[in-house]
C-alpha cells in the first residue's frame, strides 16, 4: 500500500519523492487508487498559495498565482490531457482517429481553446469565490474533482493496449473487494474536510457535491460511446471539468 502511495506521488506531482523510496514498476498500474490522496498536496499547495498572495496581492493576481503553482506542481499533467481531449473529442471522427489524436504531441486549436477558457474561467471561479473560505474550497475542490475522476477507471476499460499506452502505463481497474477499498481511500481523503467544514460552519450546499458526479457519468458516458473506454487524458478532463462545475455550481447556489 505505502509503495503504491509514492507511486502516485511521483505520478500526480513533480516532487522528488523517489529520492525517498523508489517502488516496483507495478505500483504505478494502481496509482489512480490513490489519487485523490494526491489532492491533499496540490490542492493544499494552490490554497496555502493563494491564502498567502491574498494578502498582500489584489485578488486576481493570487488566483492566477494559486492555479499556476499548481500546474507547476503537476508539470501541466492534467491540462495536458484536457487539451489532447479537446483535440480529440472536439470533432466527429473515428475511434482510431480520436485514440491517435490524443497521443499527437502537437496542439490544436480546439486544445489551445480549451486551455484558455479553462483556465480564464478557473480564475474569474476563484476570484469571485468568497475570500475568507477561498482557501478550503479550493482544497475541497481539489479532492473532490480527483475522487469523481478516479471512478472513470472503475466503470471503463482502458481504451489502448499497453503497448501503445502513452505513458506505457495501464491502470488496473479494480473490482469486488477492491472496489470496496477504493471507496474507503476516497472518503478517507475527503471526510476530514468535510467534517472541518460542518465544524467551522463554512457552507456547502448538497447541489455542489451532486454536480461533479453527473459530470463524471456524463464523460463515462461519452467515452464509451466515441472509444469504448478511456485514457490517461480522460481521466485528466475529467478532474479538471469536475473541479470547473463544483466552483460554478458554488458560485451559483451563493449568489
């Protein structure tokens, strides 16, 4: 288990956690498992980020500060997957072209769209977020989004063989008992935050815990209709759409 946690440490962030344990190759087949634990770093790392520029920095400048530390963190690893999605699901082609679009290196205009108005719309949720709960909220998000995306590998399988996995790496999906386990790690990822929240009496209301879900079983829906499965880049669409639709769907339900 404590292999399988660094390989998703090394997997989800640039930190140089193989200085302090190297793992099997095999761990990384099971490194969605631990995903959402993953958020506690990224997540905590943009809040704490932004907490701190907020003070000091009009509040524009800390969202933008707060989101870019983040792909710092991650090396740009989900944006990457949302711009190869885009790509590929932005037109009507066939599930060969599709596949290979998304393991193109290059660019498109979709992808270079979709990263921009991802990212616009990210700050301007942020901004518009209410600065005193700003902080946990983009920590919530952070988890929560990685929690909805990791059941993509639950419910699909993986759309390429591993051979032509672009990262050479295909995540075991789980099944029975550990399907059970993995629902365990996800609550045990968020339920401490949730349960502060209650505490601190920070709102949250229960349609911004309902909206990333549909979101996720609409992608799960989509994928298996255009490639009969996923990959890492839907899985990286799915955490960042997941992410976008908590903070509309709070912006919505405070305003």
């Amino acid at each position: 288990m404590y292999d399988r946690l660094f390989a998703s440490l090394m997997f989800f962030t640039r930190l140089p956690w193989g200085r302090i344990k190297q793992v099997n190759s095999e761990c990384f087949k099971h490194v969605v498992d631990f995903w959402p634990i993953t958020g506690w770093i990224t997540g905590g790392t943009m809040a704490l980020v932004f907490w701190i520029c907020a003070s000091h920095l009009p509040i524009y400048v800390a969202a933008i500060l707060a989101v870019s530390t983040r792909i710092l963190l991650t090396g740009a690893l989900h944006e990457d997957g949302w711009a190869d999605f885009c790509d590929a699901f932005g037109s009507r082609n066939s599930r060969e072209r599709t596949l290979a679009i998304m393991k193109d290196s290059h660019i498109g205009t979709y992808g270079v769209l979709g990263l921009v108005l991802h990212t616009a719309l990210l700050v301007a949720l942020l901004c518009a977020l209410p600065l005193m709960h700003t902080p946990i909220l983009i920590l919530i998000a952070d988890i929560y989004a990685k929690v909805n995306a990791s059941w993509l590998v639950c419910q699909l399988p993986y759309a390429r063989s591993e051979q032509e996995a672009k990262a050479r790496i295909v995540y075991t999906r789980p099944r029975g008992k550990q399907l059970f386990c993995h629902a365990v790690r996800c609550i045990f990822a968020l339920l401490p935050i949730l349960v502060w929240c209650g505490h601190e009496h920070i709102p949250l209301p229960m349609w911004v815990l309902l909206t990333p879900p549909l979101v996720e079983w609409w992608m799960v829906r989509l994928m298996r209709h255009r490639i009969g499965g996923y990959t890492g880049d839907c899985c990286g669409a799915t955490f960042l759409l997941c992410e976008l639709v908590f903070y509309i769907t709070y912006s919505y339900c405070i305003h």
